[in-house]
C-alpha cells in the first residue's frame, strides 16, 4: 500500500487512497510536472498461485491496451503505463463524483434521471462497439458508473473489458457481476455487444427500483410508477437469450429517447437532480439545489441527420430550453452551429453538417457544447454518409482522352482532363482512372522531351560544335 507524500515514477505524488479491491487499489495522485491531479491504479498481487499471478497481470495490461486507444466523453483516458518495483501502475483521468452506487443508496431515480442515464451510456457503448476491434466492457453496473459534479455519467474500470473475438463459442473465463452478468458470462456461450445491454438494462431496472438484481439474480418484475412502454423495454433488455434482446446499442438508445419524446415532461429527483436534462414539470415542484443556474437544455437532446450523399449538406432546427448564456462551439470540423453566441430563454438555434469534408462512407457523430453552462449536456448530432458512385462517364471520357494524348502535344489539353475526370470518381475507385492520367502524363512529358530535343538541334550552331570537337 501506498501511503500518503509517496512519489512513483518521480513524477506521481500520492494524496490519499480512492478505493481497494482484490486485484489492486486506486490512488488520488498530483502530477509533479503538470497542475493536475489523476488516478493511480496499483496491481497488487498477493497470492502465491503463479498463474492466478499471471492471470491478474494479463488482465491488467489488457485493461491499459484497451484504454489507451479509446477517447470519448463519458471514458476516462490513459496518458500513463509503467512498471516500478515489481509492480503495475496505470495512470488515468480522475474522475470527480460519486458511483450510481452510492446515489441508488439515498434514493431511486426519477423516470427522467434514469431514461437520461440510459441514453448516455448506450452513447458510450456505441463508441465502444463500433471500435475497428469491438470492445466489450463486461461489468457494466453502478459501482462502475461515475456521477460528476456537471451531472455527466462516466463507465470507469475496465478490468475485465476485453476484444471481441468472433468465432469464439465461449468466453476464456466466466466473469461479472451477479445481477449484472449475463447468462452467457457464466460460460454458456461467448459474450458480446449483447452482453453489455444486459448489464445496462440490469443497471436501469436497479436505478428506478432500488432493487438489486444481485439479491435475486435473473429475475426482473415490472416497476409500477413507471410507464408500461419503459417497463417493456427494460424486461427485452434484459432477456436471457441474447437474441431476444436490442440487437446494438443504438437500437436501445433509440428506444429510450422514443419512451422520453412519448412521456412528455418527466419530473425530476432533487436528490439526483444531476442526472436530469428534460423540461420542468407544468405542476409546481420544489426546485432542486444546484450551484448556478437550472439549463433545460437542448431539445431535441439528439439529432440524427439520417443517410447523406458524400459532399452533400444537411440542416436541422432545435431549441436551447431555458435561461441561456454562452457560447456554442463543436468538436468537429464537419459540424457548425448557429447562432455561435446565445442568450435569453428558449433559443433557436441551427446546426449544418458537411460532408466534404468527411471520409466517404461510414457513420459519424460529433458533439456541440455550450461553454459558460456545465449543468447542460451536450448535443450529438449523428449522420450517415454514404460513399460517391461511379459516374457513368468517367471510364468513357478516360479512354477518350487517354487516346488523344498520344499524339504529339495534345496531351497538353488532355493530361489535365485525365486527372479531373479521376478526382470525380470515389477516392475507393479511384484507382484505374489514376492510372491512365499517369499513363496519359507519361505521353505527354515524352513528346514534350521529344520537341525540345528537336528545337534545341535546329538551333545548335553547327559550325562551332564541330569545331569544338576538333574536326
């Protein structure tokens, strides 16, 4: 154990102890070189077992992998990976809140707070998922959900998080939480996507209840004070066979935010009123304590722009709810907001996308935030874009051409032509169409060779050339 003004690596000063588990324990960390703090985890190995010793390292430098190549918002970051005195540190974001295990301790959360929770967490895993590598997080439940001090949910602990391996039958080791663990965790087939909307759907059934599943594992009763559409998408969620159960994470999201546009205004908890983003209730309510001032925020919370051609633009129209005051900015280039300055009460406001300068083909989401407001969540604006078609002309017009740039000079006209009519086809495509402009290129710096080969012998001065050679 580490105690208290212990500096690892020469950089890492220990503050206090954050938590402790089995395998090792988190500690509250400042930086010596930076004006930060961050979580130091320790792997801490005190059995004698070797491949239980082995076992747990594995694990935890797959935990360092993992993370190392993962950036969202509701992840924490890996900027540090290192070995002193025979043991494993990893260096992390320190993540400032409370678990949703401790929250669920006080009270449930409203319909509201939970449908919100929902909704972020299937965005996190929907990063997650659509990993080049799909990565499957395998212990998702409330001890290992983070509340921050702005209200924004956090997955820490990605200790037995692993890649996706397709084609296993089971998975190498029967991991998870009881309650929280899905019957294939218990080595009856492998885990997958699936596996985490379990566990998310576990987490939301506890959030509302107060119940948790680990009492009596497997078994979920419907919930009486909230609506029959969310207690039918909480029971699918959590079906046994992972068949009958949302099929991706998007799926689920979008499930959830249909419960959230169909209920109306849902009331808050103003013991979670963190977790809340909808509009307040018509009735009066008590209003919940919170430093600074109450943003509804933006309605709708999500705007999906559909499918788009590449190169093409779209527009959608949404609402800042509340009192607003700040500045609107992205996080990506392709997506702009405006007005990019907003005050007053119910602001409309527009965002555009631009595909031009997108890769062509695959889904992408970005994120438009109002500096100046932390109680408000972000905006995510997903789209589509579907990659360019051939045009009918291009290989015609590429043959064409690439036939008049044989003759002499010609190529002059041509060879720009060959390479405008490759750069309007796919960049996927693009290939043969690059060729023969090359090709075309070739012809035409030949010739080009030839006629001033040709203009310097007319021009040469004979007389002195021979003469210079001494005949």
């Amino acid at each position: 154990m580490l105690t208290a003004g212990h500096v690892v690596q020469d950089r890492y000063k220990i503050e206090k102890m954050l938590g402790e588990g089995g395998m090792g324990s988190v500690y509250l960390a400042s930086d010596t070189r930076l004006p930060r703090q961050w979580a130091l985890k320790e792997l801490i190995q005190n059995t004698q077992d070797e491949a239980e010793r082995a076992l747990a390292e594995q694990s935890f430098v797959a935990e360092a992998q993992i993370l190392s190549n993962l950036n969202h918002p509701s992840l924490p970051r890996v900027v540090d990976f290192f070995q002193e005195n025979g043991r494993h540190y990893l260096v992390m974001d320190y993540v400032e809140g409370v678990t949703l295990e401790h929250q669920l301790e006080k009270a449930p959360l409203s319909v509201g707070e939970a449908i919100r929770l929902g909704v972020q967490m299937c965005e996190a895993l929907e990063y997650l998922h659509g990993q080049s590598q799909p990565v499957i997080f395998r212990d998702l439940k409330p001890a290992n959900i983070i509340i921050t001090k702005s209200g924004k949910p956090m997955l820490v602990d990605f200790g037995i998080a692993r890649v996706f391996r397709q084609g296993a039958g089971t998975d190498t080791r029967a991991l998870g939480t009881p309650g929280y663990a899905a019957p294939e965790q218990y080595g009856r087939g492998q885990s997958d996507h699936r596996t985490d909307l379990y566990a998310l759907g576990a987490t939301l059934h506890h959030s509302l209840s107060g119940s948790d599943p680990g009492e009596s594992p497997f078994q979920f009763a419907s919930l009486d004070r909230i609506p029959d559409e969310l207690n039918r998408l909480l029971l699918r969620a959590v079906s046994l066979k992972p068949e009958d159960r949302f099929q991706s994470a998007l799926d689920f999201r979008q499930a959830l935010e249909g419960v959230e546009r169909r209920s109306g205004a849902l009331p808050r908890s103003s013991k979670t009123s963190d977790l809340s983003a909808e509009p307040a209730p018509s009735v009066p309510v008590p209003a919940p304590a919170v430093s600074g001032p109450l943003v509804d925020g933006f309605n709708p919370g999500t705007v999906s722009l559909g499918r788009l051609d590449w190169g093409g633009q779209a527009r959608a129209s949404l609402v800042l709810q509340g009192k607003v005051k700040g500045k609107l900015r992205s996080d990506s280039k392709w997506l702009k907001v405006t007005p990019p300055k907003v005050s007053g009460e119910n602001v409309a406001v527009a965002v555009y996308a631009d595909t031009r300068v997108l890769d062509e083909g695959g889904k992408v989401a970005g994120l438009i935030r109002l500096e100046g407001t932390p109680q408000m969540p972000p905006l995510r604006v997903e789209l589509e874009v579907l990659p360019r078609k051939m045009p009918a002309w291009a290989y015609p017009a590429a043959v064409f051409l690439i036939l008049w740039s044989v003759l002499p000079f010609v190529g002059l006209v041509t060879t720009p032509l060959m390479f405008a009519t490759a750069w309007s086809a796919p960049r996927r495509k693009r290939g043969g169409l690059s060729f023969m402009a090359w090709v075309s290129a070739f012809f035409t710096l030949s010739w080009a060779t030839v006629g001033v080969a040709i203009v310097g012998v007319l021009h040469l001065d004979w007389k002195a050339f021979l003469h210079s050679l001494g005949l």
